[in-house]
C-alpha cells in the first residue's frame, strides 16, 4: 500500500482563503503529522515561521507571554519597519505583561458583564430597526446591510456616537483589515490614512465626554479608575481604533459566516427556531465554526521546545486558530456543526492568557440577539447567490453573501 500523498502546504496565501476559506484538509494533515510546522514566510528577509495548528499548542502559546512575545514584533504577522513598530507597540493587542496588565484593567471595567447587559436593549432595537430596513423587500445583500451596521452601530451606541458613523466606520474598518485585498485596499497608506481618522473621531469624543459625561461606557473609562489612574487621550484613542476593528470584524465576520452555516445546515435553522434550549449554546458554536479570526502572531522571547521542536530565540510563531477549533483531540466531531453543543471550549474568542478577548460578552450578545430575531422575523431566509470572500489571511471575513426570503412587515 503506497504512502499518503502529503499535500501542499500553504497556510498563509491570502488567495487560499479567498477562493476557499479556511484551508481545513492543510490543518487536518499538519495536526496529525506535523503540528508545529516550519512554513515558509512570503516577507522578504524571513526564514519562515513555526505554524501552531493543536489546540494545546496554541493555548501554550498564548499563556507564557514570558516565553512567546506580542510586543517584541506585534501580534500581527505582517512585518513592520521600525518606526512603524514603534507606533504599534502603543496598541493593547501588541503588549505584554505587566504594560499589557495596567493597560487592560484601565478598560476592562467598562466590559464587565454588568456593563454590557445595559447594552441589551440598544442591541435588540439596532437589530430590529436593521431587519426593518430589509424585510418588506424580500432580499438583501447579509453583509453590507445586516452584518456590518450591527456590531458598528452597537460600537457608536457604546461610546455615545451618532448611530449614522456605522457606514463612515464599515468604510474605514474595511481599509484597515482589507491588507490583502485590493478591491479594499490598494496601498498601506490607504490603511494609516483611515487609522488617524479614526484616532481624530475617537479623540472628538474624549474631549466631548470630559465636557459633558454621559451615562454611556466611553464616559466609564475616561473616569479615574478605583486607584486614580485615567487613560490619557492617546491611549483612550487608541483603544477606540481597536474596538473598531477587533470589536468589529470578528462579529460581522461570526454572523457572515454563522448565516452561511445555517444555510449549510438546514436542521441546525430549524432547531434554531425551534428549541429554546439551544439560546444559550449557539453562539459560541458560530464562533467556533467560523473562527473570524484566523491567525495570531508571537515572537520567541528565547529558545524553548513545543512539540518536540527546537523553536529559537527571535522565531516568528503563528497560531492558527482556525484549526484549533476543529482539533480531533479535543472535540469528538469536530466537523458537525451543532448549535446544542454543551461541552465547546473553543478559542475563537482566544486560548486564555493576557490577551483572551476583551469583548467576548459584547460578541455573545450581539449573536444571541441577531440571530433569534432573524428566526422569528425572516424565517425563511435563504442564500441568493454566490457570496464573495474576502481576500484575507487574517480575517476569515465575507464582502457579500446574497439573500432572500418572503417580505414581510415592518414593526408596528
């Protein structure tokens, strides 16, 4: 019996995941055969990286930030010149402990659950208003109408901004995540351009809310915290412009792909709309399934071995979350998507650590609330059409998936 064909692998071409999405038969082989893989690097300059595909090595990774560095080269695995760098490492996803710790108590007390379930009834009328705007025309473009505005108008309803900045703001989180793809992006100016517009929004509602406080959570964390520390201008700037895309991005890109799921799995879509018991489960099943984002990047603080291989001081590592989330040795059917799975200690969200998401109640409510009110409001919602990926291997994200259903009224 001959050998099995070993395949090709590459983990890390943008056009892989555009024209297929996540490259699951890749992972499934590197789990089994090669989990931490040396890959070669498209960076001019760069050996290679070490590519983590085990979800124990990617859980390793992200909680010995002693051992596996964000700020020494980002999180990003895109490669920065030095100035660059430095400008990036004043960003709470590039930090480690104990700057990263101090930065992320400043905000964490405006992301407890408490705080975020004051949100809930913004979120259901955002939902509700949105499926409005569609229903009585029976079809829609997921993306651009659904999809995007929510998490946007949700992140304008935090910070106490006119909910009409979502379409500035889709605009703008598009040309910072669409790297890769030039149909977003056709130059890295085109990303730092719309990064400083974002800085100046954010900095306008500093100044706003140091002016006249609001009862809204921009205002909670300009406010001294229990020990007296305030965040300056900068850093509250600079929170702002990640909120916009890490708060962003992974949910549109969850209800993209989460609506895609259930138009893959039409048992899933009725039990959805069937059995109250699953209200508490599917969300983190679409996180799991969709895994928005794909990747992560660490740099080796000194020389250390992970699954039996000699990683070096200074080595790009790369945590593909992605297979993570379909690892056989920790989910039994890893390819079944089962929005009644109670047991999912999925990393979609993060494999623990200093840098586990900081919205991970914003997303699971901003999920709940969308995808309940599409099942009572549009419950044969349907596909349309070809949806168009985007060209990223970054974020596992959709620039339109088409839609249909049978139109129906708007709210009273």
């Amino acid at each position: 019996m001959s050998a099995p064909e070993i395949p090709k692998i590459d983990v890390i071409n943008p056009d892989v995941y555009e024209q297929g999405g996540i490259p699951f038969e890749q992972f499934d082989w590197l789990r089994k055969n090669d989990p931490v893989h040396w890959h070669a690097d498209p960076h001019e300059g760069v050996e290679g990286f070490w590519a983590i595909t085990l979800a124990e090595d990617i859980t390793f990774v992200s909680r010995n930030a002693d051992l596996f560095s964000a700020a020494e080269r980002t999180s990003m695995f895109t490669e920065y010149g030095d100035e660059d760098l430095e400008l990036q490492r004043n960003n709470l996803l590039f930090m480690d402990p104990p700057r990263h710790t101090k930065q992320r108590a400043k905000v964490n007390r405006g992301f407890t659950p408490r705080m975020i379930g004051q949100l809930r009834e913004h979120i259901v009328e955002i939902t509700h208003s949105l499926i409005d705007n569609i229903c009585e025309k029976g079809e829609a473009e997921f993306v651009r109408e659904i999809a995007a505005p929510l998490p946007l108008q949700t992140i304008c309803e935090l910070m106490g901004a006119p909910l009409d900045k979502a379409d500035w703001l889709f605009e703008k989180s598009n040309q910072l995540v669409g790297f890769d793809d030039p149909e977003l992006q056709d130059g890295p100016e085109i990303a730092k351009t719309a990064a400083l517009e974002i800085y100046m929004f954010a900095q306008e509602i500093a100044e706003a809310r140091r002016a006249e406080p609001k009862n809204d959570i921009a205002t909670k964390l300009l406010e001294p915290d229990a020990e007296g520390n305030v965040m300056s201008d900068e850093e509250f700037n600079l929170f702002i412009l990640m909120l916009t895309i890490a708060g962003n991005e992974t949910t549109r890109t969850a209800t993209a792909g989460g609506i895609l799921a259930f138009f893959e799995h039409p048992d899933q879509w009725e039990r959805l709309k069937n059995d109250p018991s699953v209200a508490t489960t599917y969300a983190d099943e679409i996180v799991r399934w969709t895994s928005p984002i794909n990747l992560f990047r660490r740099t080796a603080t000194r020389d250390v071995e992970l699954g039996g291989k000699s990683i070096k001081k200074g080595d790009k590592v790369v945590l593909f979350y992605g297979s993570g989330n379909r690892d056989e040795t920790v989910y039994d059917d890893p390819y079944t998507f089962d929005i009644g799975r109670a047991a999912n200690p999925h990393i979609g969200f993060g494999a623990g650590g200093p840098h586990f998401c900081l919205g991970t109640h914003l997303a699971r409510l901003n999920l709940t609330v969308l995808f309940d009110a599409l099942a009572q409001r549009l419950p044969d919602l349907q596909l349309n059409g070809t949806p168009r990926r985007l060209r990223s291997n970054f974020v596992n994200g959709f620039k339109e998936i088409p839609v249909r259903f049978t139109p129906t009224p708007r709210r009273g």
